[in-house]
C-alpha cells in the first residue's frame, strides 16, 4: 500500500475531496516523523508503537572481502504492533 493508496482510501471512506484528503494524509505523516525525530514514541492504539533506539558504534565485516570496518553509531526506527493487531493478523 502506498501514500497514494491511503489517500484514496480516506477519500472514500470520509468523503471529503481528493486534495484534502491528501492534506490530511500529508499532515499525520509529518506529526508522526517530526515526533520521532525528537526522539519520542508514538503510539496509535490498536496499531503499536514506533520508537526510535539509539545503537552504538561496533566492529562489523565486509561480507565480501572478510575485512573488518566500524560501523558507526546511530539511530534506528523500531515498530512493535499491538496486541490487536497481533490478533487480527493470526485469525
């Protein structure tokens, strides 16, 4: 599913026109990225939580080459779904 694919979605469903749906799609998005890059956790119930964990620098390898390099630091977006959803997915 796609942004596009959402839109539509919300474009039929609440009947509003294309270009607001659009808007309204675009400005959820925005929250959400601008949350989480202030390093906060959002959490839409029934849906999970995405937050975002700090990782340290650490040794890793080239597959191809077997040598070694440091892989450094940083920040990486994780997503725990909730138990409704959890649900819904094995039923």
């Amino acid at each position: 599913m796609t942004k596009a694919d959402i839109v539509e979605s919300v474009y039929g469903k609440v009947g509003i026109s294309q270009k607001e749906s659009a808007e309204i799609v675009e400005m959820v998005l925005d929250i959400v990225k601008k949350t989480l890059e202030e390093g906060e956790t959002v959490k839409i119930s029934g849906f999970g939580n995405f937050s975002v964990r700090k990782k340290r620098a650490r040794r890793g390898r080239n597959p191809q080459t077997g040598e070694e390099i440091e892989i450094t630091a940083r920040r990486v977006l994780t997503f725990k779904p909730s138990q409704v959803l959890k649900r819904a997915l094995n039923s």
